[in-house]
C-alpha cells in the first residue's frame, strides 16, 4: 500500500491500464509533456512515449470525437476534458454518438472510452471552472456517469471505467485532488495522507461501477451524496450528532437503487445532497426513485441539498457552495418533520 | 472624421430560382485532361491551384484523356458501370416501396453515383469509411448483399440494426461502412481518430471521412482538419458538393472561401476538386489520396462537385426552390451515361448490352427485394421485437432498463 492523493491515484490508474494493455491511450489538452494542468497525467508520455500520451489541440469535440474513431478502431481511449465546464462543445458527440454507437449498430461498432473532467467548486473557479454538470451525462441512455470520493475509489473506479465496454464518464471532483474536503473552507486542508482512504494499492484493482459504499452507517435519517458532498454530509452529521447513515453513490449511472432503498426503508427519513443546480438535477431523479420505492416507510418528505439554480458566482463561492451547515440545517428539518 | 456609409448585411442567393432559366455559368469546367497530376509527396502549397480548377478524365466524347487518366482496365469500367446502374436501379425501387408504405423514408443518390461507386474501388479490406447517407454506393461497389439493406429499409425481422435505425442508416464493419448517425459532421472527425489509431499502432489501414458541402459549416468539419494536419492522419476527406443542403444552395455554406477544397489549404493539407460525374477522375483522384495516406503522407482533402439530381429525401420537394429542370442543365452530365459512352468508345459496350444489363440488374435487385420483403417490411410480417428496444444500450443491461422492459410486457 501506498499513500497517494487523488492526483496520484488517477495517474496510478492510467499507469497501471497502460502498462497492461497496449491499447490504453490517454490524450487532451496539456497533458502530453506538461502532465495536465493538475497533473493527473505526469510521467506517461515518458513512459509510453507520445503515441500513447500526447497533447491536443483546444478542440473538445475533436477530442471526443477522435476518441471514438480511435475507440470503432480497437483502441480503447481515456481523454482528459480539462474542466467540465468545457465539454460543451463535445456534447453533440458524446451523446447522439458515443452514447449511441453501440445500440444503432447492434454491436457492430462499440465505444469503449473515457472520459475524464474535473468537476465541482471550491477552489475560486467562477462559473466556468466549478460547474457539475452529472445529470447531463445521467440523462442520456447509453453512458455511465461515475464520481469519486476519495483516492482508493478513484483508483479502482477508473480503472474498471477504462476497462468497461462502454463509454464511461469520470468526473473528478478537483476540491478532493489534494484531500477531504468537508465545506469547511476556514480550516487548513488535511491532505490525503492523513486520511484511510488515501491508502492505495500501487498494482491493479478495480471496484465494480454501479455499487455504492455506506461511508457512515445510521438508523435516524439517510443522506445520499456522491463526490465532494460525501465528506460534507460526513461532517454535518457528525457536527449535528444525528445518527445519519451517509451513503456515497460513487456511481450514478446505473445507481445502486438497492443500497439507497434499503437505507431509507431502515431510516424512513431521507436528505439528497449534491453541488449542482436544484432544477432538474441528479437528485430529483433520485428522490422520484425513493418516494416510488420507499413511499409507505417515509417519515417526513424528503429534502434537497444543493446549488443555488443560478450560474457559479465567484466572490460568493461559500454562499453558493451547499457546506455542513446547510446540510446540518436540513437533517434538523427532516428530523423535526 | 472620416464618414463611413450604412452598413448592410449580405445573405447570399442563387441565381436562379422556380420559374427561372438554370443557369450554371458560374460553375467555372475546366477542360479534361489539363489539370497535371503532381507526385503523391507534393506540398499542399505548390498544388493551390487544384483546389480551385475540376479535374476531369472523360471529355466531350467519352474519351479519357490526360495525365489522371489510364487507371483502369476494360473490366474494372464495366464493373464501375454495373455497380452504378445497380445503385440507381436500387434507389428506384426502394423510393418506390417507399411510396406504397414499406418504409418510412428514403434517400436516393441520383446524379451522384461515381463519387462513391469509384471511391470504394480505390480502397482496399480493412481500410473504413465513415459515411453521410447517400454513400450506399460504397455498400454496393464491395458486393454488400442488397438484400440485408433492403431488410434494413424495411426494418423487417431480419434487419440486421433491429429496428432501431432510420431506413438507410446501415452499418457493416466488415465491409469498412461505419454505422451512419443522421447527425450531421460528427462523423468526419471520427474518421480521423481512426485513422490515428491505425497509425498509433503501425497498421497500414487507412480511414475515409465523408461530409455534404452544407455540413462542412459545422464545426465538427473544423475540429477534423485541425485533427488531422496537426497528426499527419491516414485519412481522406471526402467533400461531396451536390450543390444542395436541403433547400440551401451551397453559398450559404461555402460563404466567401472560392471552393470547398480551398478550406484545407489553410490546415496545410493538400486540396483536390474532382468531376464528381466521371467515374474514372473519382477514381483517379482518390486512389491519389488513399497512396499519399498508405504511404504516411498524411491526409487529402477531395471536393467532389457533382449535382443532387433527386430529392434531398422522400420528405422533401426541390421545385419549391430551385427551377424544375435544372439537373438537366447541370454541365457535368450524368455519371451513368457518361460511363457508358465512354465504354463504348472503348469498343467493350453497346446500346444493346446496356439495355440487357439494365435487365438483369433490375432483375437482380427485384429478386433481392421479394426476398426481404418475405421477412416483413415496415408495417406489414415480420418484425424486430420489443425486446431490440432494450437491448444493447450497454454492453450488460443494468437494472432499471430490465425493469422497464418487464413493465413494457417483454
């Protein structure tokens, strides 16, 4: 076991697909010779030379759509999207092609990429750096769409999301690169180092997409968050000292319906939390899922956690980012209802 | 200070429209045989000028004449022939079966038969296109069986898509045809990627990338020139210029750059216009391309300048906008016919052979129609099931699409 941050981690998982499979190529803007602009892709173009780590030019949809000519080829492509916020203009190929090739060939042709983004707020990013745009991705059949919490996630889940057959979307919450992040932005940052969770194992692994992890267990209330809201939620119970069961989704697409429907039926009370927009977001879709499966159990309607439906502003990031307090706030209102 | 006038905003009009006289004395021929045929190593700068002249083989009176002409042997001609007669004798028919209800749709290729016919002759197994959709000919031209498209048309129980495709949307990877999207451009920046994989692992394939004059306005167009000069990719980009978006005269698209070969001379990649209605300059120019990609020169960029004879599709009506006999004015002729006076000239065919080839050929894809439509057509016999519809979005189906199929009865 070694200690890695996120960073490490995610360079861990290229390093170790690469290694082991001639046909892992890993391209984007910046992360050729530099190593990406956090660099999570350091040392590969070293290693395995710059056919299979090069850098490209500032064009998303040419790198999602080389990608998954590279990918109809035999390849199998994991390509870093510098921020989230710019994989708009790929959006036309990630979703009416990648998403789709599969299906409207019957097979004939696949699409096995990934593609990794930096995700999430909490580093002074304004609106075009901070964005979380999951339910984007969760909207559209045909993709999976996964969030890690931690270092030892990010790992095993990039690795078995390069391996999937299908095109996978890897968003990276980059306020959890260095360490825990738990809203509380006052405090000095505890690095990876210091957490269990930063233990990671130097060789191959991976952690099957489509199962959750109960970070927390509880019996009083659920909360469900994925990203950089697992440690937020974490820490909101803890400061609140409610007996809240945090269940960290990690993937979202398919979602591990039957950990959230277990917990809520033990629980009966239920808080959805994620840094996106409200309207239409994530959690809407989860929440429906609850109410449907878990209607009869529910003590109290279920709540929402999230960004405010407006653009990410800059000054305000602390205002606009959903930390413990508002998560405390709102296990109180569930608990009281 | 100094005074400036109003300014005024130009769209760009054809010119002529419904009721008017077809006029293409803009469409600047140049004579066959004059465009000279540089070395497959040329630089993109010392060959500008071919991305604004035609180059053309067949002449007035069907001889090939010039410096790209002499490719093809007697038999190889009269297979480009019969290839092309078979795409449009299929194209009738099947806008025909669309016509009494068996599909829902249909795209012909009247008038543009050479570019893909000829095209599929200069590469070889293994290499793929990524085509739009009206390059059937490239299915046709590598003896694709005309009956699975049909069962595709049809959407019937042997369809090999299951249904889930717009009629004309095929795929086969074992003939090199990358399964069509109905987006417009996406696909020709694939074709670069795959194009760099070949090269990322030694291979010695080569990728063919397709795209309509309108749709090079996307930006997707962009990204794949960008792409493909910056990696030297093995890649042909293919530019059909049918002179027809839809409703939209190829102005709107090409705006103020002279021809829609000219856009690759600013990527650095070298830019051919061809006579997309002559069979053997199609073929010429192309396997030019596919030489320079083999031989890891990188890319070409190939306008092929040809007219949409027919309907953009069954759901639309070109005497709404452009004058009803303008085809017949179109001064590059038909590719069929001019294949054919060529051959003749050649000695190796005849009125009579050609009327008993259009026989047998119509014959043959008859025979080919009443044996898909034994499987069902649209909305009669055999169908795909409801299962196709849940299957294959993922590799594994995950929970909720299970469920959702139980909760659809299947």
């Amino acid at each position: 076991m070694a200690r890695m941050t996120m960073i490490e981690a995610v360079r861990s998982a290229m390093d170790v697909s690469m290694e082991r499979d001639d046909d892992v190529v890993v391209f984007g803007e910046d992360v050729g010779y530099f190593g990406g602009v956090f660099r999570c892709t350091q040392g590969l173009q070293a290693k395995y030379g710059r056919t299979r780590c090069f850098d490209t030019p500032i064009s998303e949809s040419g790198i999602v759509g080389t990608a998954i000519g590279m990918a109809a080829y035999g390849l199998k492509p994991c390509v870093e999207i510098q921020f989230a916020d710019y994989m708009y203009p790929a959006y036309d190929q990630i979703t009416q092609e990648a998403a789709r090739i599969r299906y409207r060939s019957n097979g004939d042709f696949t699409c096995p990429i990934v593609l990794r983004m930096p995700t999430g707020g909490g580093i002074f990013g304004g609106q075009t750096h901070s964005q979380s745009p999951e339910a984007l991705f969760t909207h559209v059949c045909g993709l999976k769409v996964v969030v890690p919490s931690n270092p030892y996630d990010a790992k095993g889940l990039l690795i078995a999301a390069i391996e999937d057959p299908d095109p996978v979307m890897f968003l990276e919450p980059k306020r959890l690169y260095n360490g825990p992040f738990d809203g509380h932005h006052e405090k000095p940052v505890t690095p990876w180092s210091k957490h269990d969770l930063g233990e990671v194992p130097e060789g191959h692994y991976s952690i099957p997409i489509g199962k959750a992890e109960i970070r927390r267990p509880g019996s009083a209330v659920t909360v469900i968050a994925y990203g950089t809201m697992v440690h937020v939620a974490l820490a909101a119970a803890d400061e609140m000292g409610i007996d809240a069961e945090v269940i960290d989704l990690r993937s979202l697409l398919p979602l591990d319906l039957d950990t959230v429907v277990q917990s809520v039926t033990k629980t009966g009370r239920c808080v959805m939390v994620h840094e996106a927009t409200l309207t239409s977001g994530y959690g809407a879709e989860v929440v429906a899922l609850v109410q449907e499966h878990c209607f009869y159990h529910l003590e109290a309607p279920v709540v929402r956690v999230t960004g405010w439906d407006t653009p990410y502003p800059h000054a305000q990031e602390w205002d606009y980012f959903p930390g413990p307090a508002r998560v405390g706030r709102a296990l109180a209102e569930v608990m009281e209802a | 200070m100094t005074e400036f006038p109003q300014l005024s905003l130009h769209v760009p009009e054809p010119a002529v429209r419904p009721g008017d006289q077809p006029d293409f004395s803009n469409v600047k021929i140049a004579k066959a045989g004059v465009v000279p045929r540089p070395e497959v190593d040329v630089a993109s700068e010392e060959i500008r000028d071919l991305a604004y002249s035609i180059i053309r083989v067949l002449n007035r009176d069907g001889n090939a004449v010039g410096p790209w002409a002499g490719l093809l042997s007697d038999e190889e001609l009269l297979t480009g022939l019969r290839n092309m007669m078979k795409l449009r004798a299929f194209d009738a028919r099947m806008l025909m079966a669309q016509r009494q209800g068996k599909t829902s749709f249909y795209m012909q290729h009247l008038g543009e038969e050479a570019v893909s016919c000829a095209f599929r002759k200069a590469l070889r197994k293994g290499d793929m296109n990524f085509p739009t959709y009206r390059q059937a000919g490239l299915l046709i031209a590598d003896d694709y069986p005309m009956v699975e498209m049909m069962n595709q048309i049809y959407s019937n129980e042997s369809d090999p898509l299951r249904g889930r495709q717009l009629p004309i949307m095929y795929s086969s990877k074992e003939h090199g045809f990358f399964t069509i999207s109905g987006n417009l451009a996406t696909q020709y920046v694939q074709a670069v990627g795959w194009a760099m994989a070949s090269a990322i692992k030694n291979d010695t394939r080569i990728a063919a990338a397709w795209i309509g004059d309108g749709s090079t306005a996307e930006s997707d167009f962009h990204s794949a020139l960008v792409f493909a000069s910056t990696y030297k990719a093995p890649v042909i980009l293919n530019i059909v210029n049918n002179q027809w978006a839809i409703s939209t005269f190829q102005g709107i698209a090409r705006g103020g750059s002279g021809t829609f070969a000219a856009r690759g001379l600013g990527f650095g990649i070298p830019a051919l216009r061809v006579d997309g209605n002559d069979y053997l300059a199609v073929y010429a120019v192309s396997s030019w391309a596919a030489e320079r990609a083999r031989r890891n020169l990188g890319p070409t960029l190939i306008e092929y300048v040809t007219y949409r004879v027919g309907a953009h599709s069954t759901s639309d009506d070109p005497s709404a906008y452009r004058p009803k006999t303008e085809s017949e004015a179109w001064p590059l002729g038909d590719p069929v016919l001019r294949l054919k006076k060529h051959l003749i000239a050649r000695g190796v065919w005849s009125e009579e052979r050609h009327v008993q080839a259009e026989a047998e050929i119509l014959d043959e894809v008859i025979q080919a129609q009443k044996q898909a439509e034994a499987h069902g057509t649209l909305h009669a016999g055999g169908k795909p099931s409801v299962r196709d519809i849940f299957e294959g979005v993922y590799a594994e189906m995950p929970a909720h699409i299970r469920r959702q199929r139980q909760k659809a009865g299947y």
